[in-house]
C-alpha cells in the first residue's frame, strides 16, 4: 500500500485529547436524565422540597456569589495567572459595596464593590505580572490583607453609626426584585401537586421568575457575555493565547503584560460583584467574614468546569443546591440525597464495567452498597454530616472529575517581557 493510502486510511483524530464534544442534544438529554432521577429520589424518599420553588430560589442565591467568584477565576486562569486571591477580593467587595451602599443607595453600592475587587485584582497583577512573585503566595497574601484593610477601615466608617459597628455595616436598602405574574403562581400550584417530572420542573421555571433580584439577572447574562468575549472576539483569543503560550503571542504582537493586566483587574471586578451580592442582596449588611470561603469554593467550581464559563455554572450552581438543602428541611432533604448519590454509583458501576476498570467498577459498588445500607437503616443523617454536606459535595465532584480537566498550558507559569523576541 502506498504511503498516500495509509495517511489516507488512519482515522481523524479527536478534538480535545481524544475526548468527543458532547453535542447539544446529548447535553439536553443527560440534564433531562438528571431530573428524572431526582424527581424519582424525591417519591421513593417523600423529600418534596428538594425541587420545590423555594429550594430552587435558594439554591440560585446561593450559587450567585460562587459563580461569580469561578468566573473572575477563569478570568485569570485563562490568561494564564492563578488567582487564589479571590477570596479577599471578595471580601474587598463586601466592604466596599456595603459602605458605599448604606450612604448612596444600592446600586452605587454594587459599583463600589465591584472598584473594590478590581483594586485587588490589580494589585495582584501588579505583584505577579510585573514583579513575578509566585501566584499562590500574592494570593494568599491579598487574602490575609483583604481582612485586615477591611476590619481596619470598619472601626473608622461603622463603628459609632447607627445600626453599624465595628464587625458590621449599617443595613443597604434592597435592590428590586421581579416576579413574572401569572407564570409564578402556576408553577408553584404545579409543584405543589407533586407529580413525577412535572413538578419537579415546575419548580425549577417557579424559582427563575419568582422573587428575582435585578442584580441576579445581571449576574446570569454576565456567564454567556463571558463565554461569547472569550471564544467569540479577537480580544479573547489574545487573552486565551496569554494563557496557552504567552511566546508565542508575543512573537505574534500581542501585548502580554496589557492582556493579562486587564483579565486580572476584570477577575477581581466579578469576585467584588460576588461580594457585593452577598453584602447587599443576600443579607443586606457588611459582616466580617461572610464570605465563609465562597472564593475558593468558586475556584473548585471553575476548575470542576474545566475552566469554561457553563461548567463553572454547573458547579457552582451544585454548591447552591446542596447548601440550599442544608437550609431548607436539613437532615430530610440531605438523607434523600444519599439515595440519589448511590444510585448515581450504580450507574458508574455499569458504566466503568463497560471501560473495563475494575478496579474503579469495584470500589464504586462497595460505596454505593455502603449508603444504601447507610439511608435504608437510618431516618436522617446526623447534623455535623448536614453541615459539611456542601463541602463534601465539592471534594467528590472535583475527584470524579478531575480526570477529565486542562487547564490553559501557561497557567501560573513565570513569563518576562521579551521572551519571544
């Protein structure tokens, strides 16, 4: 055979190390699948409330602040620096938003909190773009810094104001939220019927166009906007090239430092905006150390997302849900999800069955056999479980799928001007 009919003959290559894209149809299908499940979690357990409006409602809230977060990380990650600063920028956020928002309305609030992460998002690009300190210790150090600026500038602005003090703000009025007339009330008398699927999606739509915080609304368009800027526009493909290989960029004109400096700006913006949320739509006042974290459970939800705006949103959408659950009817609610949780092994069982891994086969059937027995033998799961339960939610996906992930080749590596010339 003739060297031209052998290249011939080999198979194309697949896109993406070897992994298939999963096309549109097949992603509906697998969240239609997903749903049947709960639905089917919820009769056999008699947890209605799992998708009920109010779970949902709660579970979006939730989420917002996180997904912020994860997009200000791919933000940066994607121009090749880690930012493990998020949380202080976040922090930054809180204070600034709350500050701001108690003297001169919310929305001003909303601004200053996003000015004030970007102010630590550019001093950390200051730090690791400029002077090339290591991206994990600039961010750590931003975290640390972060709260002690905020408890700092507490005691001069809060303290001694009426309502404030020198751990908390003044209360921000709230921002309007939306209710779609009509459509809520039916969804919400359709869950409440209960009924297999049809209920559980009607909860879902109830909890999207009940009680919607104008800046919620903002904060979803904000997923897509970033997926269309970053793949969709010749800025984008600069900044996804800083990350892949900064060289070869700059032997191609572009301006790394100029890219990476406004993709780390703009990351400390969205984590501010996440801060923000949480200060002014969430609770209504700056506490010290509301965060609780939310900034690198962000970086876990963009990271289970393979760094791409809708897999961030599904992870910190998943974070939302289960500490949504822990909120709302607690021990029953999470004990539901052990039933949900074991059959979803059961169906890895079959499905590492037909990779032939075994040994993975193997280990998932112990596990999933373990919390049958653990939900048939019990009623409820003791509350220290139901507290960690959001925690031990993100550990076991990030672990499932960690195989899977790659992130931009450039990610957290040094570069210095000129190094393509």
């Amino acid at each position: 055979m003739s060297t031209s009919k052998t290249i011939a003959a080999r198979p194309a290559p697949k896109k993406g190390n070897g992994r298939r894209k999963l096309s549109l149809p097949v992603v509906l299908l697998i969240i239609a699948g997903g749903l049947a499940l709960v639905s089917l979690v919820r009769i056999i357990s008699g947890a209605d409330d799992i998708t009920s409006v109010g779970q949902v409602r709660g579970a979006l809230a939730l989420a917002v602040p996180i997904g912020l977060a994860g997009l200000g990380g791919l933000w940066a990650e994607r121009a090749g620096v880690i930012n493990i600063g998020l949380e202080g920028m976040m922090i930054l956020g809180t204070w600034f938003g709350a500050w701001a928002g108690f003297q001169w309305g919310p929305w001003v609030g909303v601004l200053f909190g996003v000015l004030g992460g970007c102010l630590g998002g550019l001093l950390h690009a200051v730090i690791t773009v400029t002077f090339g300190v290591n991206h994990i210790v600039s961010g750590v150090a931003i975290n640390i810094l972060a709260v002690g600026v905020t408890r700092y500038l507490s005691n001069f602005a809060f303290d001694g104001v009426q309502g404030g003090s020198s751990k908390q703000s003044p209360r921000v009025d709230p921002i309007d939220r939306i209710t779609v007339p009509g459509l809520s009330d039916w969804m919400q008398d359709l869950q409440q019927q209960h009924w297999f699927l049809i209920s559980d999606l009607a909860g879902i739509i109830g909890g999207l166009v009940t009680g919607l915080s104008l800046l919620t609304v903002v904060a979803l368009l904000l997923i897509p906007a970033t997926w269309w800027i970053l793949w969709r526009t010749s800025f984008g493909l600069r900044l996804r090239s800083c990350g892949e290989s900064p060289v070869a960029a700059e032997t191609l004109g572009v301006n790394v430092y100029k890219y990476k400096y406004i993709a780390v700006t703009i990351s400390g913006g969205l984590a501010g905006l996440g801060g923000a949320f949480l200060a002014i739509v969430s609770t209504g006042i700056y506490q010290e150390g509301q965060t609780g974290g939310r900034g690198y459970i962000g970086l876990a939800a963009m990271i289970f997302g393979n760094w791409m705006p809708g897999g961030m949103a599904l992870g910190a959408g998943l974070f939302g849900f289960t500490d949504s659950l822990k909120l709302r009817g607690g021990a029953e609610n999470v004990h539901a999800m052990l039933l949900l949780l074991a059959i979803l092994l059961v169906i890895a069982v079959f499905w590492q069955l037909y990779k032939k891994k075994y040994v993975s086969a193997a280990i998932a059937a112990v596990v999933s056999a373990l919390l049958f027995t653990w939900y048939f033998l019990t009623d409820q799961v003791p509350s220290q479980f139901v507290d960690a339960a959001p925690y031990v939610t993100t550990l076991l996906v990030l672990s499932l799928s960690a195989q899977r992930l790659r992130m931009p080749k450039a990610n957290g590596m040094p570069y210095r001007k000129g190094e393509g010339k």
